[in-house]
C-alpha cells in the first residue's frame, strides 16, 4: 500500500471525497442535505468525520484526507491495514473447539509439564511428563481428549515435539487441524503462554518452602479452575461444564448458572479486553505499515552470540510470500518464516557476495526504495538552509582598541 494506492481509493470512495469537497468550500451545512440524498455516502461516517471537521485537513493537491498527521484510509484499503497490526483474535464459539498446547520444563527433577488450555474458557489441563518425546506425549493427549472430546484445531509451537511424524499423523488420524505459529514468535501461542506465568511461580514457591510441588500443583488447577478469569469474568470451569466446581471456599450457591448469559459475557469481555490489550501492544511497539513486498531484499535478526554479534544477519534474503504479518523469505537453498517485525529493508551496501550481487539487490529494491519515498509526502529540501542566516560582523572593542 503507498501513497499512489491511497490516492486513487480516496478519489473513488464517496465519502471521503464529500467529506474533501465540505472541507475545501468550509459549507458543512450541506450535511444535512446530504441525508436525503442516496449517492452511496455513508451516512454514519460522514457524521462520525463531521464531529472530527476541526482536526480534518486535505493534503495540496486535494487527493488525501488527513486527520492531523495521520492518512484517513479509504474504506476499501482498511481490510489490508488491518492485517498489518495486532489483530484480536476471534474466541471460538464452542468450548474445547480450539485448544493450546505447550511444555514447561524441565524441571530439576527430569520432568516436564504438558499444558493444554482451551480456547474459550481458558481450562487448563497438566500432564506431568518424562519426555516431550511422541510416545510420551501422546497417550497423554488421548487421556485429555477422552474426558473432553476431540478439539477441531490445536495450536503449537514449531518446536520438535510437534513437528514429528508420530504427531502430524496422531492429528490427521483423528481429524485434527494442527496450525502452528509464527517461528520465533510465542505471541502466536498466547494462551497457553500466560498461563505458564502463574504455573511456573506456584511450583517455584513450593520448591522453595520445601513442599510437594505436585500437590501444591493440584491446588493450584483447582483454584484457577474455579476462579473468575482475568478476561471472561468466568470461571473456566463454570464455562465449560455449566456449574460451578466446589474448593476449600464456602459457597451458598445452589441453582446452575444461566449459560446464555455466561456465554454473552464470555464473547463481550473477551473482546474488549483483546482490543484493549492490542491497542496498548501497538502503542507500545510503536506499530506501523511495514513497507515490504515480494520480491524486496530484507536483513533478518539474528541470535547473539557474543557482544560482537550484529542484531540483523549482514546477508541479505529475498522475500518470497507475505501473509498478514507473517513473512517467508529465501536465501539461496535456506528459507525462514518469521513475523514482520524479525526484518528490515535492505538498502545496500557491501556484502561478502561481490559487486555482482550488490546490482541484483539494488535492482529488486528499487520498486521497495520508490514505495518509501511516495509515503513522505513533502520532503525537506537538504540543499536550502531552514534558518536565517547569521550577520557576522566585527566585535565593537577592537574599534575602541584602534582608537
């Protein structure tokens, strides 16, 4: 998306271009003529953009809305803006229809901790495992999916245990979908990620008051079951088996739970509490519209090795698909899929590749260097001064010396 691809949307969406053509006459009035009038203007918008008029200005050559310094997006390019920000992810509409699966360990005992949580209500369930190995880790899931039924889709890491052939055939057998996440990106596997958090920290302190960390374990899924979520304001166990689980807390409830009710809660407060956690990771990471095409030369971020280690690999890839924000690129016969946030635009320089290879990169980037330049719409000209000249003249007291 640049700038030329934004004018020509503006120009053709009806809205916008009334909302340029009231801004260019200062004649808000016709607003409310324009209610009775069907030329395919969204109403509601041009409302919604007439209690922002005092901040709504019109780029100079009248083809761009801005809103401050900021592009108004015409609506038929906002579909592909979305893409390239923190999405909230849609809950799923019946429990244990999609679940997150992860390890944790190992701990100083050998063993390990299978993890799988569901994706509406958020109900753990813990495996204590020796291996992450397939033949340990399926009779495991066989065990959970016998009391709660077959998941239609189950979320993983890229970490060996999932990439198996024991595994990928386990998941085919029973109809599973099995997606996995973005490399190097845990975001992607959020759930089960925050519940690790809480996890960890109770068989830490039982490690260290001296305590058996799997009874202390045990009280803990028994108090997080029974616990309103931070996000649903359920708790995960009401919202999957319908009533609520009795712990060590007196209770006087004795009718069930309205599941009608439980399940609109559960889809209000799981989005707003998504959208306010996306508004906040957006604002806090800075987010933008990364500039990247199929086809542009990118440098990809590395691990340290040592102080000396660059953060972005010297060597550049060639990006060969983009997914939302999700980005395959390829280097000779090595290719990695990474987030957007992994890559940065190669703009040149000297490579252990020679002149040769400096050309073919110049080349595919000209289109990604030509995109960059369209966004700026006015650039500073760096020959001109932007402050007035100094007048330089002789200090009074070498007169009075003369004198």
């Amino acid at each position: 998306m640049d700038i030329a691809c934004i004018k020509d949307a503006t120009r053709q969406d009806p809205t916008l271009s009334k909302t340029i053509e009231f801004i260019q006459t200062n004649n808000w009035t016709a607003l409310e003529k324009q209610d009775k009038m069907s030329t395919g203007v969204n109403i509601d918008e041009l409302h919604a953009l007439y209690e922002l008029r005092d901040e709504l200005t019109v780029s100079s050559d009248a083809d761009i809305l801005l809103r401050g310094n900021r592009v108004v997006i015409p609506t038929k390019l906002r579909p592909k803006l979305s893409n390239w920000h923190t999405k909230a992810t849609k809950i799923p509409k019946h429990p244990w229809d999609t679940v997150y699966v992860d390890f944790l360990g190992p701990f100083p005992s050998g063993e390990l901790l299978l993890v799988v949580i569901d994706g509406r209500t958020r109900f753990p369930e813990v495996e204590i495992v020796k291996s992450t190995s397939a033949s340990s880790t399926i009779p495991r899931l066989d065990r959970i999916f016998s009391t709660h039924g077959l998941p239609k889709k189950i979320i993983t890491d890229n970490g060996p245990p999932f990439t198996s052939y024991e595994i990928q055939k386990f998941m085919n057998d029973n109809k599973i979908h099995h997606h996995k996440i973005t490399p190097l990106w845990p975001q992607g596997n959020a759930e089960a990620e925050n519940f690790m958090k809480p996890l960890k920290k109770c068989i830490q302190a039982a490690h260290v008051d001296h305590k058996n960390w799997r009874k202390e374990m045990y009280q803990f899924l028994l108090n997080y079951r029974s616990t309103p979520h931070s996000t649903t304001t359920v708790p995960p166990a009401t919202a999957l088996f319908g009533r609520s689980i009795r712990n060590k807390l007196p209770s006087v409830t004795e009718t069930l739970p309205d599941m009608k009710y439980i399940n609109e809660t559960i889809d209000t407060a799981d989005q707003n509490a998504k959208c306010k956690r996306n508004e906040y990771a957006d604002k806090r990471r800075h987010a933008r519209i990364p500039q990247l095409a199929v086809g542009d030369c990118v440098l990809v971020r590395q691990e340290k090795q040592n102080k000396l280690t660059p953060h972005f690999d010297p060597n550049p890839y060639t990006i060969t698909a983009v997914k939302g924000t999700m980005i395959t690129a390829t280097r000779a016969d090595h290719c990695i899929t990474r987030n957007s946030s992994h890559f940065k635009l190669f703009t040149g320089g000297a490579t252990n590749q020679g002149e040769t290879s400096d050309n073919k990169v110049e080349g595919r980037n000209e289109n990604a260097r030509e995109r960059e330049r369209n966004v700026v719409v006015e650039n500073r000209d760096e020959g001109r001064r932007q402050y007035p000249r100094r007048q330089r003249k002789r200090p009074e007291f070498f007169h009075d010396g003369q004198r």
